[in-house]
C-alpha cells in the first residue's frame, strides 16, 4: 500500500507518512492539491518580451541585460527563483542561491514562487500563475516565439521603467489577475 502523504506548511514541502521530506512540489499534497484547487493559483511568472511580445527568434532569446537579470533577483527577495538550464546559462557566475534549475519546473514550482520563462508556452499553467512580471525591452525584435498569455482579466497593479546595461530603458509591469 503506498504511503500517504501529509503537508508540512511551514516546510514548504510534502512529507510521507513515515517523516521522510519530498520535493514534490504541491501536487502531491492532498490538503495543498484541495487549497489550491479552490484558489486556482500558485506561482509567478516573469517573462522578457519586445513590443510585439517576441519572446525569441530561431530558438533564441531576442535580448538578455545584466541590470534586468539583476533586479529579477532582487524582486524574488528569499524566494525560490525556477527556470530551466537554457535560461540558467545567461546568468552564468551571476546565479544566485535561490535558483532553482529544472526542465520542469513549471510542474515544479510552488505557491507564490517565482518562474523565469523564456522558451516555453504559458497557457498549459496559467490556470496556476497568480501574478506576472512582465520586463518590456521597448523595442521591437525579430521573433517566431510570443507570450501566449492573453491579460483580458488580469490587471496591472504596478509599472516601474529602469536603465538596463544594454538598453536604454526597460519597464517592469505587474499583473495581477483579477
């Protein structure tokens, strides 16, 4: 009979019923699974796009900048911060301890931690996205790849431009769903 699993809120995790910590994410959690199945939300997700919502060309990214990469950080503050190995090699030594690294990690991600997405589609999880961060190039790209998130019913709640290292301004907006 396999083992039941209990939640650990404080822990952030789903443990067995034997004690034994398992990085599952939420989805193993049975009273997790019920609270967010109720709230229908659980990650952030941040995402550089071009005045089009170009997210890459040719299977790669349209522009990366130092400073944006810089105050993704800061905006996670503690928080977990998840990408994949493709989005982890632009931050190179810069990698901050709360990276997170995973092919999956869109199936990974807990409540209210924070996704960097460059290279995958967005409407399979949006039913779990609660908040995106949104870093406009302001300007336009050549691009084959777009953010598939349409923000009829989400709602910007914050917007703030900033002085990148290889653009002149970029803007953060964040959306909110309502």
């Amino acid at each position: 009979m396999p083992k039941k699993w209990r939640c650990t809120k404080t822990e952030r995790m789903c443990r067995k019923s034997d004690g034994v910590p398992s990085r599952r994410g939420y989805t193993g959690c049975v009273e997790l699974k019920r609270i967010l199945s109720k709230a229908g939300v659980v990650m952030i997700v941040c995402v550089a796009v071009d005045d089009k919502n170009g997210m890459m060309f040719n299977k790669r990214r349209q522009s990366q900048d130092r400073n944006l990469r810089e105050h993704l950080i800061k905006e996670c503050g503690g928080s977990a911060l998840w990408m994949n190995e493709y989005s982890a090699k632009q931050f190179g030594e810069e990698i901050a301890p709360n990276v997170i690294v995973g092919n999956d990690f869109l199936s990974k991600a807990g409540e209210e931690e924070y996704c960097f997405v460059e290279n995958l589609p967005l409407t399979e999880v949006e039913a779990k996205i609660n908040k995106l961060i949104i870093f406009k190039w302001n300007r336009v790209y050549p691009a084959d790849t777009y953010f598939d998130i349409s923000l009829e019913g989400w709602k910007m709640t914050e917007t703030e431009e900033f002085v990148g290292s290889s653009h002149e301004l970029i803007t953060k907006e964040v959306w909110m769903r309502e």
